[in-house]
C-alpha cells in the first residue's frame, strides 16, 4: 500500500505549525487507470476557529515503472489580452511548469498578443500557468496563477479564456486574459 499524506502550513512563522495532515491510501490491488481522491483538510485559523477546504488530486495507478504515462496532452496558447496594467506599461512574463514561456515583454492596457505561434507544450493533467510583471529595480510580481486539471470531462480542442488578476491597493491592479487549447496527444 503507499499513504499520501497532505500537511499545509501558511507561514513558515506561523505559530500554530501544520495544519490537521489528510491521507489518501492506495492498496496494491488498486485497479490501473486514471483516478481523482477528493478529501477535506481542515485547517486551524489564527482566532483559534476552523474550516474545512476540499481538495483534490489526481493520480495514475500502472503496473510497473515502465508504464508511468508521458505527457500525453498539448497546450497550445492562442491569446494574452492585457484588460488593465499593472502601470503604464508591464514587462509580462508567462511560464508553464515554471518554464517561461513568453515574454518579456512591454505590455500596455489594451494590447492582445498573439501566441499561436509558439510551439506547443506537452503537459500531463495538471499544468501550472503564471504570469509574472517583471521589474528592473525591484522583485518581479506573481500577477496570478492557476492549475490547469484535465479531467475526463474536459473540453478538449475548445478555445479556453483564463482571466489572471492582482490587486494590490483599490487604485493598484491587474488584470489579463489568456486563451489556450488542449488537445489530446
């Protein structure tokens, strides 16, 4: 049997250590194929309350080491809209599983880019997209990212939007939206 066990804690100072751990058990007689666990982990608040998040998380079961699936989906990105910079003009840098991908580039309100023309990238179910603004003189900005999850239902061959957005005071803000495909290998 391997345990799966989740612990998470929000600050590495944070004074109440890991939250409460959740373990997903998969037995040696599990079925091969592709599967989902969804299971709570319930998480201490600094008021001492707590609540319960949902996760979840996708895994493939195969009979030997030789077997562990490739990268068996292409994500092919359309579009990058900037709907509103961050300042005057952004130098916007976009990565895949932490590769970059494009950019940097000086973006302005406004502006569409097209990206159709990048080669493809191969992903597995789950591909973590961001969008970082660059800086010169100081840190870079995470503007926002997300985890793409191909489950059995997803829209394969069908134009995607995902609005990344930032908000750092009510006048200080960002926001874009990117479009992709992915398509089955």
């Amino acid at each position: 049997m391997l345990q799966i066990g989740f612990l998470e804690q929000d600050s590495a100072f944070s004074p109440h250590g890991w939250d409460e751990p959740a373990f997903v058990d998969i037995p040696e007689n599990h079925p091969v194929g592709s599967f989902r666990s969804i299971f709570p982990l319930r998480h201490g608040g600094m008021s001492g309350g707590t609540h319960i998040q949902e996760y979840h998380l996708y895994y493939d079961v195969v009979e030997n080491r030789n077997d562990i699936p490739e990268q068996r989906y292409l994500l092919e990105l359309v579009s990058l809209k900037c709907n509103d910079a961050q300042e005057a003009k952004d130098e916007i840098v976009l990565k895949v599983n932490g590769d970059q991908v494009w950019g940097a580039w000086d973006v302005k309100s406004g502006e569409t880019f097209d990206l159709s023309t990048r080669t493809p990238r191969e992903i597995n179910r789950l591909a973590t997209i961001e969008l970082w603004e660059s800086d010169a003189h100081s840190r870079n900005d995470l503007i926002d990212r997300f985890n793409l999850v191909i489950t059995d239902d997803f829209h394969f061959g069908e134009e995607l939007p995902n609005v990344f957005s930032w908000r750092s005071t009510p006048t200080i803000d960002a926001k874009y939206t990117l479009r992709y495909i992915v398509r089955v290998r």
